[in-house]
C-alpha cells in the first residue's frame, strides 16, 4: 500500500515538471526529438520505481500472510492456554469443593471427637470425685486399722511383759525338786490336802508352780490317783464347760476333754461350769466354789 502511494505521487510530480518543460520548447524548438530525449531517463527511472513497486506488493502479501499466519498460531496457543485455564479452574473448583467437603468430614468428626472428649473428661472427673471420697474412707478406715493395730500391740506388750514374769516365775518353780512332785504311775503331781481355792485359784497355783491341774487321760490314770486321795474331799481337775457350744474343755490341751467318769446324772446343774472329781467320780460344780485341787507335772518317765 505506502509503494503504491508513493509511485502516484512521483507519476503526478513527474507530469507537472514534463508539461512544464515542454511548454518552454515548443516556443523554440520541436518537440519529437528533443522531448524524447529529455524523457527517456525518466521513463526508465519510473521502470525501476515500477519494478520496485511491483516487488514491494508481491512481498507485501506474503508478509501479510506470514503475519496472519503468526497471529492466528499465537490464537491458537492463547486458545489453548485459555482451555488448559478453564480445564485447570475446573479442576481447581472440583478440588475446592472436594476438599470443602473432606473439610467438613474432618471438622464433623473432629466435633463428635471433642463431644466425646468431653464426655470422657466428664466421667474421668466424677470417677476422680468418687475415687477422691473412696480414698478418704480408705484412709479413714487406714487410719482406724493402724489405730487398732497400735492398740493391739500395746495389749501384745503387755501381754508379752507378763508372761515375761509368768515365764520367770515358771522358771523359778521348774527348779523344784522332783521330790516336790509325787510319782503316781507314770506321771508326778501335787495333790494339795491344806489349802483351798476356787476354779481359777487352783490354776494359777499350778500354773505358778510350773504344772498344770490335773489331766486324766484314761480309767488307769484315775483309779491310781484316787488311791492317792482323801475320800472325804473333792478336787479340781482342769476340765471347765464352754458356754457358747455347751462341750467340757481341757485348760491343758484347749480342746475338747477326752475322758469323762461321772457320777450319776451328771454334768447336770445351772452355772456348774467346773469338774471336781470326788471319791474316784467326776461332778460338776460352780466355779466359785472353793476346792482343793491336783497339779499336774510337765514331765513323765
């Protein structure tokens, strides 16, 4: 287009200068010869200028196309990168929506999560209230069982203390001759004839002297130490009833007596607790009642 502009121009320029130069010459000269040879230079200078304007359009439609052609590729690459957007914005809103919802699953459990966190935290909370109330009793009753404890120990100490002196004592009487004792068969005793105690009395008598009341064990034992006896006077023996079953328990064994040789009708009587044998035969008698008794020796031969 601006080679087409531009050889008008010079064809117009052209023509101006000719008429006018021709105009001069014809007043003069004649015109066939002498303006052919003024033109010929310029009609081959507008040759050139048509050749270089024809060049110029033939090349100007290739570098349009060639244009064209780069503007329509960088259409088509825009196009494609627009789609590959649309295509990425796709899938953008896809995941966005997608993770919105894996959002909201989280977010949902997270919530019965803390709801049962927090129950839990609520029954942890009351087990530590009732735990706090149960170790108090614990330690209340902690506190009750040591007391208890120390007061036992006190009545063990105590216990321990006189027996410590009953031990002594014992140690004292066990260095009584044996002549102390009469043999009677196979054991020794010593059958008191002076003094009289009750029940008890007699025990610690015995007990004192590091015997025990007297132990029958069978009718051989018996009929040799009622040899020994005074008829008229009855003895304790270390038989006593235990209320609550009501049975005869020996004071030596702490078990149930096994031999028994009573009188007629007997044990028979209320609060006749204690066993005295009498003329070879065992009666029952209140406790308080005061005998003489038997002691009988820890040795035997």
């Amino acid at each position: 287009m601006r080679c087409s502009i531009v050889f008008i121009l010079l064809a117009i320029t052209f023509g101006r200068s000719l008429s006018q130069h021709c105009e001069v010459d014809e007043s003069q000269h004649e015109c066939g010869g002498y303006c052919y040879g003024a033109v010929k230079p310029v009609l081959e200078y507008l040759a050139i200028l048509q050749k270089r304007v024809e060049s110029c359009e033939a090349k100007q439609p290739a570098d349009t196309l060639s244009k064209i052609a780069l503007m329509d590729e960088k259409l088509d690459t825009l196009a494609g990168h627009m789609a590959t957007q649309q295509y990425l914005e796709k899938r953008s809103t896809a995941k966005t929506h997608e993770l919105e919802q894996q959002v909201a699953a989280v977010r949902q459990g997270m919530g019965e999560k803390i709801e049962t966190l927090g129950k839990q935290m609520a029954i942890q909370q009351e087990l530590e209230s009732k735990s706090g109330e149960h170790v108090h009793k614990l330690e209340l009753q902690l506190d009750a069982v040591r007391k208890e404890r120390d007061e036992k120990l006190d009545t063990l100490q105590a216990m321990e203390t006189r027996l410590q002196e009953k031990v002594k004592k014992l140690e004292q009487k066990l260095k009584l001759p044996k002549n102390f004792f009469k043999k009677i068969g196979s054991k020794y005793y010593y059958i008191e004839n002076t003094n009289v105690r009750d029940w008890q009395g007699a025990l610690d008598i015995c007990q004192e002297m590091g015997a025990h009341l007297v132990s029958l064990q069978n009718e051989v034992e018996l009929k040799a130490l009622d040899s020994m006896l005074d008829p008229i006077k009855g003895y304790w023996i270390d038989l006593k009833k235990l209320e609550a079953k009501g049975e005869f328990i020996s004071a030596t064994t702490g078990v149930k007596g096994t031999f028994f040789h009573w009188w007629e009708r007997e044990p028979n009587g209320e609060n006749c607790d204690c066993v005295s044998l009498y003329r070879g035969k065992m009666g029952t008698y209140p406790c308080r009642l005061s005998k003489y008794f038997i002691c009988e020796a820890y040795w035997v031969d």
